[in-house]
C-alpha cells in the first residue's frame, strides 16, 4: 500500500529524486508547495526529473481520488477511484506546468469543445468560468480568454490555459514561428489577420512546434483585442476597402484649389442683376463685375448722365465739336467705342463723322486720326476719300511716329473694285481686283474646325466653294482636286524641316464614320531611319483603321525590305492573287535567310503567330481549313522556348492533330507509317495500371500493358474496348497482395497451346500475353509465365 506524504516529509525530501520503485500519495496542495521549495533550491527543470517522485501511469493499479501520476510527460490527478485498465482523460484532471497560468471551467451549454480551441467568456457558475468556442467576427464572441487544455463538456470542471504553453494539440497546417490570431469561425486559427470592418482582431498565440498530433503554441494575448501600433508624426489612421486600417499623411486628405471652388460655388448662390441693382439682399452672395457694374450703374442712373440702368444709351446724343477735339482713349484692352448691334435692327450706327464738305472733289472727305500715346503725333489715319464724281472710298496712312511722314497708304475702292494696293509698293500685277502684296497675313477669328480663315469661289453666276481653309488649319477642297506640275516640272514634294531619327510624316486619308465623325482610315507614314549625309535610310509605313484602331499592314523598310503585319481577320491577299517573295541575289536559302519572314510585335508566354489557309465550302462562304502557328512557351533571352501547332478543320471545326514542343511531338490521331519503318526509336508501352481492381478493362485503342500489383479480391478481365487491329499486341501482369486471387476471363480470350490461369499464386509474378485475331475476333493467349 502506498505510504501518505505530509508535507513536512515532501519539503525534507524535496531536494532528493526518489527511486523508481517508491510509490506515494499526494496531493495537488502538497505537489504546489514542493513546487514552491524546488523553486527555492538550485532545482534545473531541464536537467532534473520534471515529476519529482511520480511514477509513470500503471494500467493495473487502482488509484484513489486525488492520486498523481505521470502520463505522457504531464502531472494528472485522478478526479475518482479509477478502475484498472487504459488511462481515461475523464478520470483525470491535468496539472499545468508551473509556467501556465490556467483557470477552470466547463462549456456553457449543451455539447463538447475540443481541446486547444480559443474560448471566451460566458459567464461564471459555481466558481466554474462557463465559456464557448470564440469567432472573430461574430458579436459578443471575443475576446478569446484562453484555450482549452482537454476536451470540455456542460457537466464537469475543466482546464483553460490562459497563458503559457499548450501542447499535444493539431498544428501541422502552420509553421513554426508563426503568429496566429483568431480566426472568423468558431474556434478557429488563422496566420492571415481577419479582413472586414467587423472583424475583432486579436493576434493570441505563436506556434512552437508543428505537428498534427503533439503540435504546441505559446498562448500570450488573452482577454483583450489587439490595439493599433505607433504612428508616424502628422499621420492618421484611415480605413481601406477590406476595412483595415492604413497609415495616411494627413497633408494629402487637404482639398485641392478646384474642390474648395466648387464647393463654394455649391453653397453660395450669385447675385441677380435685380438684386445688385436694388442692394437690399442681405445675404452672402457671389459677385462677378458685371454685376459689380450693373449695381454702380443703378446707383448713377439718375442725374444728367447719358446712360440708363443697364448701361446703354439712354437716347440718341448729337455732339457739335466746333473746331474741338473729342478724344477716346483706353489702356484696359477694352474696346473704347462699343455698339451691340441686334439681329432686328437695322442702320444702327456707331459713330458718325460727317465733313464740312459738298460737291466731288478728289481727295476731300473727312478722316480719323490716332495719335501716339502722348497725343503729340498721328500714327494712323483712315480717310474717306473722294475718287471722283460717282466714285468714292477710304485710303488707309501709316505715318511716322513724330506725324511728319507718310510711311504709306492703301485704296479700298479705287476705280470702283474692291482692290487693296499698298502705296510706295507695286501696284496690281495685272487686271485682279484685289492684290495683296508683300508681307501678307490672314489670320482668323477662332481655332475651330468648323469656321474659315479665308474662301475661294470660282466666278460662276453662283458662286461655288473651291478652297476653305479652316481656322484649326484644315483646308477642305469642295471638288476634285487636281496638282498640275509645268511640264518641264517632274517633282511634287512634302516637306518637314526636321532631321532628327525615328521623326517623319503622315498622310491621312480621312472619311466619314456612321455617326458623320471624322475618321483617319488609312496612312502613308514616312520615317527617318537613319539620317546620316550620303548614307540616309528611310522607312515608309502603311497603316488602316482596324476596330477603330490604327494598324500597321506593311512597311517598307530600306534596311530590312517588306515586311507584311497579318492580323487574324486580316488577308494579306485576295483569292486568286499570288504572294512572290524573291530571292534574288540568293542562290541557297542558308544561314538563317527567310524568304518570308512573319513577325508580331508581341511578347509572353501563349502570344503566337502563324498561317491560315481559307478556301470556300459548299455555300461559297470563305472557311478556314488549316493553320500552323508557333506559340510561345518561353520568352527569356538566351532561353526561349516555343511550340508549332498543326490544326485542320475536322466536322467544321479547327482541331489540333500534330503539337511539337521541345522534348515531343504529340499526335493527336493514330500515326500511319504507309508501311514505312521507325528507325532508331524507342517506343514507350501505354500502361493501365492499378493495385486492385474488380473488374479490369483495357481499352486496345489506348493501351498495350494491363498491369494489377496488389490484387485484394478476384478480378474479371473484361473484353478490351476500342478497336484493334490483327496482331495487335496485348501483355498482363498480375500480382496478389500476399493472398492468392481468383481471376475470371471473358470468353473473347481464347487459349492457344497454353492453359488460361484461373487464379494467382500468392506473392508471384505472372504474366499473360495475348494476340489480337480479327479474323475470329479473339484475343489468342500465346503465353502464360509466372514467376518461379
């Protein structure tokens, strides 16, 4: 009978490793303060027994309530008088390890929870915690207060370890080292931190070790969620899509000038001109100087000045000068005198200037001068000017700056034409009624495509549009054009003042699209390849719209001659019409020479090129026949690697027959040598293969072995499937797995000269070889061997 420890005698002897074969009764409070003492002497945990006096479990002893015992390299005390036999988890309760803080409790409701689930807390019922399986992102299920260190029930008190180590518990889907937190189903662990702005995010453990069965974790995070870390200075905290934070300079979250604008112009309203006009609005509003004008106009508007509310004339105003001078000047930019003339009026004038003058003298007529900025001198002057008795019109000066020369003039009107002739120039050239001369510029009003700078008609009695040249710098012709060269004259040339590599040209040839939209539908593209003087080289592309995209088609390259780019849809000729790449100057087509070279400016694995061959089927519709592309495999330099496919159409559609890769050539179909040898080869069985199998089918199309390496059961070999041909060669090989098998032949196997095996001999090889006979449809059993 074991002897009783008081604790007295544990303390005597604590410093002492008992002998193996001393048995004694102690209690977890005797076992505490040993503990308690050990930790006061030079004690090694690592070196000295962990369970100091503790046999290991007997399964036939009888141990009493309260009895220790060492199980599997932890301390259990019996929670009953247990009963001879295998050790139950549930007649003993577990005694952590000194470094683990550990509570007890049992499952709050009804059920079980594994061991080495996260918990949290319940409740808490006769000095027992009441716990379930924790879940991330479920309300009211975290924090994780620490895991189960055995398999809980509702009925009975438990351990949870809330920090320290937990062993003998599934972690062979983690790694070593790595952080787990609590995952979003219930009791689960993950590596990954949850996603989710409803996710609770509680990093709780670290995996020791990594095994399905004796894994171990450090739990170290219980009881509370994780917080966020350090910040840098001026950051801030800022949600992402997956609801995790992110770290953001708060400088960028400043609105930008055009934000802050439209918000302003969101929130306050613009003054009315009836509510500039009347100033009596007492809310904030948004002004602009028109307004600003309008509302000084209504607070001028009565008195003696000229102008009404809205800033026109309030009627007509005739000024006489009498010998004075009435002067406009302005240095804002702004037109200094300003009429709006309407649509429905008519003769409305500006300014009128009449000369104290009568009868048709030449030259008489009033003028307007424009003085120089100190009003000292006349720069300018525009004359109406009388050419003669029916005959009248302006001539325009250009004075010197001091006003005493005249630099020169122009006539409009001269001789009754409206014809522009510069004076101290050459007069018209010959008979035209307007002659620009010398320095000329036309410059028009806007950049638009749709308004011209300058028209040309032809003399018809209605006029018709020759030439627009448009203000955006288009010139549209509005009939066929036709370029005469003088016959002495051979050249017609496009010129762009520049020199630089890889710069050129284009000629755009443009129609109209569906929704009447201008559209470049083909290009001539010249380009400078190489500029050097005595030596240029050039290259002329040609390029076509293609799904509303610029494509090239060909390009003639000085260096490296034509070069055709197909797209898939595309033919690079019509039926009929033959394709002549010459060879000239080649008398073999060696060292790498192509005669006809396809290249796709493309790179990555699966891009390809290749050639397709459409003829017409039986309703006259263009179908593709065949195609053979390359496609690659491999792009990195040095190391590319690349296949070519053979496909024919086969019942209407393309199918793959011959795929060479660099290491085989697949067929896709049965391979006919017209009798014809295979020479220096090697060719590999087609093998079903299995350990076991009830029934075992060859299919003769596919396969030439059957092969059973570890028969469990009898085995019936059915009929080959497929279609073989005469003498097609057909091998067996069985094998039992220790036990010998019967095996069943279906009639279509006929022995010759050999007796069909019925059954295995345990532990050997045996092998069955069949020829195909098409004349009797039989496979014939030529062999039968077996292993000695």
């Amino acid at each position: 009978m074991a002897v009783n420890k008081s604790k007295a005698d544990l303390i005597t002897q604590a410093a002492t490793t008992l002998a193996d074969n001393t048995t004694q009764d102690i209690s977890p409070q005797d076992v505490r303060e040993m503990a308690e003492n050990l930790a006061e002497s030079n004690f090694n945990k690592t070196t000295d027994n962990a369970l100091v006096g503790l046999k290991a479990y007997d399964t036939g002893v009888i141990y009493k309530v309260s009895q220790g015992v060492n199980y599997n390299g932890s301390l259990y005390f019996a929670n009953k008088d247990t009963t001879p036999g295998a050790f139950n988890t549930a007649d003993w309760d577990l005694f952590a390890e000194q470094s683990n803080l550990v509570i007890s409790g049992k499952k709050a409701s009804a059920g079980t929870i594994a061991k080495g689930k996260p918990v949290y807390l319940v409740g808490f019922n006769s000095d027992l915690h009441t716990v379930e399986e924790a879940n991330a992102s479920a309300a009211g299920t975290t924090p994780v207060i620490g895991f189960t260190a055995e398999a809980f029930d509702a009925s009975s008190s438990k351990s949870i370890i809330t920090f320290g180590k937990l062993t003998g518990i599934d972690t062979s889907t983690f790694s070593v080292g790595n952080d787990l937190f609590l995952a979003t189903s219930a009791g689960g662990l993950t590596t990954t931190r949850p996603t989710g702005g409803s996710s609770i995010i509680q990093r709780i453990a670290k995996v020791l070790k990594s095994h399905a069965t004796t894994g171990e974790i450090l739990i170290y995070n219980t009881a509370r969620a994780a917080g966020l870390p350090n910040i840098a200075q001026d950051h801030v905290w800022i949600g992402n899509a997956n609801g995790q934070p992110q770290e953001v300079n708060k400088s960028t979250l400043a609105p930008s000038d055009s934000a802050i604008e439209t918000a302003y112009n969101n929130q306050v309203a613009e003054v009315t001109q009836s509510e500039a006009e009347a100033g009596t609005v007492t809310t904030v509003k948004r002004w602009t100087p028109q307004r600003i004008k309008q509302a000084i106009d209504a607070l001028s508007s009565g008195g003696n000045t000229i102008y009404t509310a809205d800033g026109t004339l309030s009627g007509d105003r005739i000024m006489t000068m009498a010998n004075r001078t009435l002067s406009f000047s302005s240095t804002s930019g702004y037109p200094i005198i300003n009429n709006t003339v309407t649509a429905s009026a008519s003769g409305q004038k500006i300014l009128e200037i009449k000369a104290n003058h009568l009868g048709a003298v030449t030259g008489c007529g009033g003028y307007i001068d424009f003085s120089s900025a100190n009003g000292n001198y006349n720069v300018g002057r525009i004359h109406n000017y009388q050419f003669g008795a029916n005959n009248a019109g302006f001539r325009i000066f250009s004075l010197a700056t001091n006003g005493t020369a005249n630099l020169g003039s122009s006539y409009l009107g001269q001789d009754g034409h409206a014809a522009l002739i510069g004076e101290n120039v050459v007069s018209r050239v010959s008979t035209e009624k307007v002659s620009l001369q010398g320095f000329t510029v036309i410059k028009g009003s806007d950049t638009l495509s749709t308004s011209s700078a300058l028209q040309i008609y032809d003399g018809d009695g209605t006029p018709n549009l020759l030439w627009d040249f448009r203000n955006n710098g288009d010139v549209v012709a509005n009939q066929d054009i036709k370029f005469q060269v003088p016959s002495n004259k051979i050249n017609f040339t496009f010129l762009r003042p520049i020199n630089v590599n890889a710069n050129g040209m284009v000629v755009n040839m443009s129609l109209l699209n569906s929704s009447n939209n201008e559209i470049s539908y083909a290009k001539l593209i010249a380009f400078i390849v190489s500029n050097t003087n005595g030596s240029e080289f050039g290259k002329l592309v040609v390029e076509v719209k293609k799904n509303g995209v610029d494509t090239s088609i060909a390009q003639f390259d000085s260096v490296d001659g034509l070069s055709i780019s197909a797209n898939s849809t595309t033919n690079l000729l019509k039926a009929g019409n033959t394709l002549t790449v010459s060879s000239s100057g080649k008398t073999t087509i060696t060292g790498g020479f192509l005669p006809l070279d396809l290249y796709r400016a493309a790179q990555g694995v699966n891009y390809a090129v290749g050639l397709n061959f459409n003829l017409n089927n039986s309703l006259n519709v263009k179908t593709s026949y065949a195609n053979i592309y390359s496609q690659i495999v491999n792009t990195t330099a040095g190391s590319e690697n690349a296949n070519l496919t053979f496909q024919i159409a086969d019942s209407g559609t393309i199918t793959t027959k011959i795929k060479i890769n660099t290491t085989s050539i697949e067929f896709e179909e049965n391979l006919d040598m017209k009798n014809n040898r295979i020479t220096n080869a090697v060719v590999n069985p087609s093998v079903q293969e299995a350990a076991s199998s009830a029934t075992f089918t060859i299919n003769a199309d596919q396969q030439s072995d059957g092969v059973l390496t570890a028969m469990a059961a009898a085995t019936t070999i059915a009929a080959p499937t497929g279609t073989p041909v005469q003498s097609q060669s057909l091998v067996f090989r069985f094998k039992d797995n220790g036990t010998a098998r019967a095996i069943t032949w279906n009639a279509i196997f006929r022995a010759i000269g050999v007796t069909l095996p019925t059954t295995t001999t345990a532990n050997k090889l045996l092998y069955v070889g069949c020829k195909y006979n098409s004349t009797d449809t039989k496979w014939d059993v030529v062999s039968v061997q077996e292993e000695a």
